[in-house]
C-alpha cells in the first residue's frame, strides 16, 4: 500500500475514534433510550427540567435549545390534526398550509368492527401529525357510553370494554408507526360534560375495572401507548391530572406504564398534588380559553415557578422533577429525537381513500323494509333530499375536535355526484337548526334560511310528494347541546322539530329513507313509519361519498352499532338508577356494572336498535356452533366453530359477535358479555367456518375484596350472534 494511503487511512481512524468519544450519549441511538434519558438528564440544569415539564404555549412545552433537545409540540385530535393554535390563545394562527384531511369520528370507526381499519386509521392520522410536526397525537378517546347525552360520545368508541379495547390498540400502534405518540384520553370516568371540571364520580372498584379501565389498559399494555391523558374529573376526591389511586397505583403500579401523563387543559390546580400525584406535563392551566388570567402566564403554572421555588429551597428533592423529566425524555427519544422515524404525509389521495373506507364500512344500516334500499336508478327517476344535514358541515364545531378540512363533501353533493343525469335529484332544506359553525376562526358556509317551519316543511312536503324516492338527512350536529364538548345534550329526542316533518314526509311517500348523521343514540317516534333508517355517524371529509355509495349499494354496508339506541331515557342505567347527571358536584354509577346491553339484559328491557346490530344488502345464515370440549381445564383453551353462510345475492361482510355468561357466580355478573368478534367476507352462496378461541381470561371477572380477576368454576354459555340479541346458536360448558 503507498505511503500517501497508510497516511489517509490512519487520519480516518484517528477521526472516526475521536469523533466516536465525542458524540455524548443521549445523541447516540446505538445506545438504549434509557442510557440517553440518564446522559441527558445529567447535563439538564434544574430550571432546564422544570421548563420542560409544563406548557410554554398553547399546545408546547420547551424543550433544552442549549443541548439540542426539541420542544414537544401537542396537537388535537382524534379524528384529525388541528389547524394551527395561537401562541397563548385557542384562536387559530390563520396559516394557509394546515388543512388536513378530515377522518371519521371514532364512534364511526369503532361500528367498522375491523381492528385493520382502525390500524390504517391510526397509522393515517398520524402521518398527518407527522408532517405537520406534532409529536403527540391527543386522542383517541376511549371513553365508555354510559349516557345517550354526553357530548363527547362522538370521540369514543361505544359502551363496551372489549370492543374499544380492540379497536384502540391498533389505533395507537398505527399513530405511533410514525413516531408520534398517541395521548389517550381521558383518563379516566369524564363521562360527560356536564360539570366535567368539577364532578366527583363513585363508582365500584369492579365497575372501574370490569367496565371503565379495560380500554385505557388495552391502549397501554397491548398497545403501548407512550401517552396518557388526565381527565378533568375527579375520583375519590382528587382531580384526575393528579390522582394517587389511577396515575400511580393503576396506571404506574398495575400497568407499568412508562410513558407520559399529560393534563388535561386546565386539569391541574394544585402544586402539591401535581407534584406527588402522578402528573408530568401541565398544560392549559392558565390560557384565556379555559380560565382567566394573564397571558404568557405559563411561568406561573403550578409546576413551574412555584415547583423550582421548592426545588431550589430543598423543600422538594430534585428526585421528583427528575421522574417527571425522564418520561418526557422517553417521548423525546421515542418520537422527535428518534432519527429513524417516517416523514409523514398530509391531506393525500391515499388518507382520502382510508376516510372514505372507514366510513362506509362504519355506516350502520338499522333497518330497511321491502328491501327499500339500494336505490335501484332503473326504476328512480326522481329524488329528494331533504333536511339541514344534507348540506351542514360537520368537521368545524363540536369542540377540541374541531377541523379545518381540506374538503368535505356534503351528502347531497355526494348523492348528486354519484347519481349524476341518472336521476333528478331536488333538495328542500325541511328544517333549520344552525345557520353556520366557527370554530378556532373556521367559519362554515352560511346556510341561513329564515322561512317558518310551517313554510319549510310545506315544502318538503310538497318536494317528496312529486318525487320516487325520499332521503331524509337530519339527526343532530357539532353545536353546543348537541354532539359537542362542554356540554350535555338535554333529551334523547331529534332537535327542530325533525319528529314531526319526518312524519310528514312518511304520510306523502311510502318509500322514505331517514338518515341520522350524529355521534349519540336518538328516540326515533316514527321508527315504524319509515321504511328504511340508516345511522350515518360524522364521516369527515368523504361524508358524502361515503353515504352515496352505501345508499346506491356500490358498497354493501356492514357496520354495526358500538352502543344501544335505548327507546326512552329511563331504558338506560345512567338514568333509571343513575344518578346521571349527579348532583352538588357528586355522581354515583348506581348501575355499575350495567352499562349499554349489559342493562337491557339485566333487566329485559327491549332496545329500539340494540348493541352490535346492523343490516346488509345480503343475508347470513349461522350454523349450529360446536365446541371442542363440554369441559375447560384452567390451564386449557377451548375452540368454538360456527358456519357462516351468504344466502343472499350480493357480497357483503358479517360481523359474527361471541358472548359469554356465566351461569352462576358468587358477584352478579352481567348476562352476557362480548369476549370476542370476526367480521367476514362472504361471496353470494359461499360458507366460511368461524373458530374462537376460549381462554380462562374470558371468563374472569373483577373480585374487589381479592382485588384480583378470578375465573369461577362451573357452567358457562356462549352465545353466537349478529347482535346482541340476534342470537344465532348456543353452546355451553363447564369449567372445572
Ligand atoms: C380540551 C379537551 C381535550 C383536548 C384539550 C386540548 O379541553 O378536553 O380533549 O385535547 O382540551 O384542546
């Protein structure tokens, strides 16, 4: 080798050496994220730590500009990224770069009953978040449906543990696939939004495990969600953002979670607390949205200067900013500091196209007499659109949720685009609820009409009267009162008067379909008067394109409901025992463990449209199920079988539900419970055999004297279904 080359090669290992030792720790990803979190929190300086532990602004916290580290930057939410925040104001910052695409609301995709929706749908969202920037994703919200009128019900993912454990774990791996953390919220029992700041809730430790907890384990355990969010609410008398029993005994001492807690906005008010109690990230103490106070406050947040105060005094060992720190260096190695991590992609063809498929598999066909649907357009020649909902933008309102949608397409520009010269399409507006919504500055389109409802419905009336075919499009909306956060809703009943024009329109024409677009369960007077009823959910950006191609059978649709249409208030446990809403800042879950299905079942109380149903263009027909064994070990599983077959004319999907009771048990236990699901694809005449498998867990149930999950011997039914009370074979056996 020359000379000239044994120079240049010793140079290059003299430089690869020194600039090896040179690279501290907490940069080099050869190392272990905790070998980084422990190098960098060494050179972090006191006021560096506690700087990084709550807001700077609206929706960050700093991070360490002298070391390299990023800030974290916070966006909502669970159905898409939000425009960009003011500084220290929710007002938007009026950037013409951040209209996203708008997905479905999460009540819509939990109805898909397909866990890879809800992984496209996570992995989607988050290249969104991705690109723009954002490291932690807040949402989803897993929430249970406890009450038809809580205003947030259209950011959850129904009234049962298993199924929104099962569609929230590959909601949070497909979010943090891009290396953006998914903030599950909110954490936990904010089941409403009445008094939500304030209410203290009590509920049965078996309650809390069995019905309110499941989800949020799921999204960490299974799901490893690397963020957690408080809730405003309070349990056992202290505020969710800083509480001793769900942050450090459930969610640290149970679960093991490494991740990080953030507060709710606002959800921390007390220094002592926050510091002890399981916080790490304080945000939204004090911004003119949620409280009053000063601007650029954020030096006064309770772990801010009041904290360094103690820390520096000694009154408070560095040991506790420390834990704090590390959980946010976790995030930061995990997301911004992860070199390896996707760039993102936003507004695309492709997250159209995952909009548009979670909605049409989420939409919910509850009913459809003589076979009234599809539309046939051979034979229609002219139809009519009516009502508010045809043309209301649904992405702006409803709260943090709230969008600026790069498009959203109404559901009757969906139906004229997709029906075209092959029919006339007439529209009549049939009743006015909200002339416009503004959220964050997003202002909608201004659909002010001020006719009298006496004007508006002779309209309609007359409209559906000359037509073939009527499509009535109401049900509720993101305003205030409705499906929207900060409030209840104050009955189950449609809201302007929509009772009395869809009876109307039932008098003129026989062949009626209603559509509800709404996050909730609604009383339907007319249920028996209207041939075909169809449960639209807020679909986002491919709305109507969605609903047209269910509503002309270009997609057969296979969603089913994730919570109970009660026919009256008083049919739902929230309100028979209650004590829904509570009262002087207390509320009991009396019904405990008898959420959604679970109530009905108890006491025999027939749903307008019960828990898991929902219609096909095609039929399914169950063979009898066999089981492997009439007799189950502990340590054994058993397999269940069930044929399924499409009698109809038309592929479509099933949703096959499996449920298990317990026949007898020392605790009441629910009549059944859903342990497992399978949604199948079955061609016209083709058969397909099911197999579940049965393990002790399936059995188990929350003993809070043990205060352990014990699996009781004797006699257990599984019941096979297309609903909860479709059922459609039995088998039984026993544990031993
Ligand atoms: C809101 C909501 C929460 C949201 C946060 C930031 O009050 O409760 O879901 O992520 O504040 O907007």
């Amino acid at each position: 080798m020359k000379k000239i080359q044994i120079i240049l090669f010793l140079n290059l290992f003299v430089i690869s050496l020194t600039a090896q030792n040179k690279l501290p720790v907490y940069l080099d990803d050869s190392k272990t994220i905790e070998e980084r979190i422990e190098d960098a929190l060494s050179r972090m300086t006191l006021e560096e730590k506690v700087k990084m532990i709550h807001a700077q602004s609206q929706f960050s916290s700093a991070g360490v500009p002298r070391l390299g580290i990023p800030e974290n930057w916070m966006t909502d939410g669970p159905h898409g990224i939000r425009a960009e925040v003011l500084w220290d104001d929710w007002g938007q910052a009026g950037w013409t770069n951040d209209s996203c695409m708008a997905f479905p609301a999460l009540t819509c995709l939990a109805a898909t009953w397909n866990p890879q929706l809800a992984a496209l749908y996570g992995k989607s969202i988050g290249e969104e978040a991705r690109y723009r920037n954002k490291n932690v994703l807040l949402g989803p919200g897993v929430n249970i449906y406890r009450t038809p009128l809580n205003g947030r019900n259209f950011e959850y993912m129904g009234e049962d543990p298993f199924l929104a454990s099962r569609m929230v774990v590959p909601y949070v791996q497909g979010v943090q696939s891009n290396g953006v953390a998914a903030c599950v919220k909110h954490f936990a029992l904010n089941n409403q939004e009445i008094d939500r700041h304030t209410v203290n809730v009590n509920v049965s430790d078996r309650a809390l495990y069995e019905i309110y907890l499941p989800a949020f384990k799921a999204a960490v355990i299974e799901g490893k969600a690397w963020a957690i969010m408080g809730a405003y609410n309070r349990y056992k008398g202290q505020w969710c953002c800083q509480n001793e029993y769900l942050l450090n005994n459930i969610l640290r001492g149970e679960w093991n979670f490494d991740g990080v807690v953030i507060s709710d906005w606002g959800g921390v008010n007390n220094t002592e607390q926050a510091i002890y109690q399981g916080i790490d990230m304080e945000f939204g103490t004090w911004t003119d949205g949620l409280a009053s106070g000063k601007r650029n406050v954020f030096d006064q947040y309770y772990l801010a200067t009041p904290f360094l105060e103690l820390l520096q005094s000694q009154k408070v060992k560095e040991e506790e900013v420390n834990k704090k720190v590390r959980n946010i260096l976790r995030l930061v190695f995990r997301t911004t500091m992860n070199r390896h991590r996707p760039f993102g992609s936003f507004a695309t063809p492709e997250h159209g196209l995952a909009a548009r498929q979670i909605a049409e598999e989420g939409i919910v066909l509850l009913q459809n007499k003589n076979n009234l649907l599809p539309l046939d357009l051979n034979t229609v020649k002219k139809v009519a659109v009516i009502g508010e909902n045809a043309v209301k933008m649904m992405t702006i309102g409803g709260g943090s949720s709230s969008l600026k949608a790069k498009y959203e397409i109404s559901p009757l520009d969906g139906i004229r685009n997709r029906i075209g010269s092959k029919a006339e399409v007439v529209y009549a507006r049939g009743y006015v609820g909200e002339a416009t919504a503004i959220q964050d500055g997003v202002k909608s389109s201004d659909i002010t009409d001020n006719r009298s409802p006496e004007e508006l419905i002779a309209e309609a009336s007359q409209v559906a009267k000359e037509a073939d075919y009527v499509i009535f499009i109401g049900g509720l909306n993101k305003h205030d009162g409705q499906d929207s956060e900060g409030n209840d809703r104050a009955n189950l009943e449609l809201p302007y008067k929509q009772d009395a024009l869809i009876s109307a329109l039932a008098k003129v024409n026989k062949n009626l379909v209603v559509v509800i677009i709404s996050g909730n369960a609604v009383a339907m007077p007319w249920v028996n008067d209207v041939p075909a009823i169809i449960e639209s959910w807020y679909l986002g950006s491919e709305a109507g394109n969605a609903l047209a191609s269910i509503l002309l059978g270009d997609c057969n649709p296979s969603g089913k409901l994730p919570f109970t249409f009660p026919v009256k208030l008083t049919d739902v446990g929230a309100h028979a025992v209650g004590d829904y809403p509570g009262k002087n800042g207390e509320e009991n879950y009396k019904e405990d463990l008898f959420a959604g299905y679970r109530w009905n079942d108890r006491n025999k109380i027939k749903a307008l449209f019960p828990f898991g149903h929902g219609l096909s263009y095609t039929q399914f027909t169950y063979g009898k199920a066999s089981i492997s064994n009439k007799f189950m070990q502990e340590n054994e599983t058993l397999t269940i079988t069930v044929p399924v077959k499409n009698t109809g004319k038309k592929t479509g999907k099933e949703i096959v539900q499996l449920y298990i009771g317990d026949e007898k048990s020392t605790l009441e236990r629910p009549v059944k419970e859903l342990k497992s699901f399978e949604k199948i694809l079955l061609h016209p005449e083709e058969e397909k055999t099911i197999e579940f498998v049965i393990s002790l867990n399936d059995l188990k149930f929350y003993d809070d004297e043990k205060r352990t999950w014990i699996a009781e011997p004797g006699k257990f039914k599984v019941y096979i279904g297309a609903s909860s009370t479709d059922i459609r074979t039995m088998v039984d056996f026993e544990l031993k």
